[in-house]
C-alpha cells in the first residue's frame, strides 16, 4: 500500500512538473515550414558554408545545407518531437521518449552528413559546458573547411529549436565554448584516472 502510494505521488509530481515545463516552454516546434522559407534558409545556410573558405566545393556546400536543413526536420518527426528541447529531454530521461537527446541528435545527423564523403569539408563533434555545474553538457556538429579546426567552423544545431536547425560560427555562439569530443573525452579520462590515485 505504501510503495502504491509512493508510486502514485511520483507519477503526480512528474506530470505536473511536465505541465509546467510544458508551460513554460513556449510554442511546440513548427517542423514544416513554408517551402519558400525551408529554401531560403538552405540558400542561407549554403552560403555561409562557402564563406568557410576559397576551396569549397559549391555542390559540396549545397548538399551540406539542403542535408542539415532537412534531415533536422526529419529527425524531429522520428524522435516525435511536440515541446522544446528542454521539455523532451525531460520526456526522453523518463522514458516517455526513446530519443532527442543533444547526443543523439549530434551522433545521427554527423553519420548522415558523413555518409557524404566531402572533400572539401569536414564534420566535427564538439562539446560544450562539460565543465560547468549549472549548464547541461551540449553536443553538436560542427562544418568546417577542409583540414581547419572547429573553431573556424559553422555550428550545425538540431537540438536547440527542437529540429529547426540553428547555425552560427563557432567562436560567435553565445553561452557556449566548444571545444572537439576527443578533447573533452581525454580529459575527463584524465580526471576520472586522478580521483581513483586519490581514493
């Protein structure tokens, strides 16, 4: 009887905690554009993957932004996304979702994009606020020139506006320091190796 009730007071507090959260969150995603607007935002995209750099492939950056664009979108209605990024990570942790997380977002849009094979430009993954308390620990794709550090690339964010890609020059993304997955993944493989010495 005690643990029906403790299960009952859980369900409770979650769902309100949702309805809140949901609230809050503002307007649910709008997956479908206006196809002019879907275009115009390809175009804008394409463009500053060319300005990444003189020996980009045109066709290259097309396909680059047409993918980012639209396989966000497409991901967005296989993660059955209704609510902010915010509110269905709450939904994927609680199993409410299967996935839409930053991770997945980032782990299926690079292997779509990787399945390219560019010449002209490479794919990262970057990570931010690994190192902060307050902030969750952010994962994205990053579009670069080929051969330059992420740091001279474009952010390709899927998560942020729940599939409605957002994108902005790496150094330019207010709030967050990306820095590349392998680094962050050394480093914390070093911390980890330095608390055991001390337990």
């Amino acid at each position: 009887m005690i643990s029906d009730l403790r299960a009952h007071r859980l369900f409770c507090a979650v769902t309100l905690l949702l309805l809140l959260l949901n609230g809050c969150a503002g307007k649910s995603p709008r997956l479908e554009p206006h196809p002019n607007v879907a275009q115009q935002r390809i175009t804008e995209l394409n463009l500053a993957i060319l300005g990444l750099g003189e020996d980009i492939d045109a066709s290259e950056a097309q396909r680059a932004a047409r993918i980012a664009i639209d396989y966000s979108r497409q991901l967005a209605r296989e993660y059955e996304i209704t609510d902010s990024a915010i509110v269905h990570n709450l939904k994927v942790n609680l199993g409410l979702k299967p996935r839409g997380l930053c991770i997945h977002w980032t782990r299926d849009l690079l292997a779509r994009m990787q399945e390219e094979g560019f010449h002209s430009l490479d794919l990262h993954w970057a990570i931010a606020n690994y190192e902060t308390a307050f902030r969750l620990e952010h994962s994205t794709v990053v579009i670069s020139a080929r051969g330059d550090p992420l740091q001279r690339g474009l952010i390709l964010d899927p998560w942020r506006h729940s599939g409605n890609l957002y994108w902005a020059p790496t150094l330019q993304d207010p709030g967050y320091q990306w820095k590349p997955q392998a680094q962050i993944h050394a480093l914390k493989r070093e911390i980890e190796a330095d608390n055991k010495e001390r337990n």
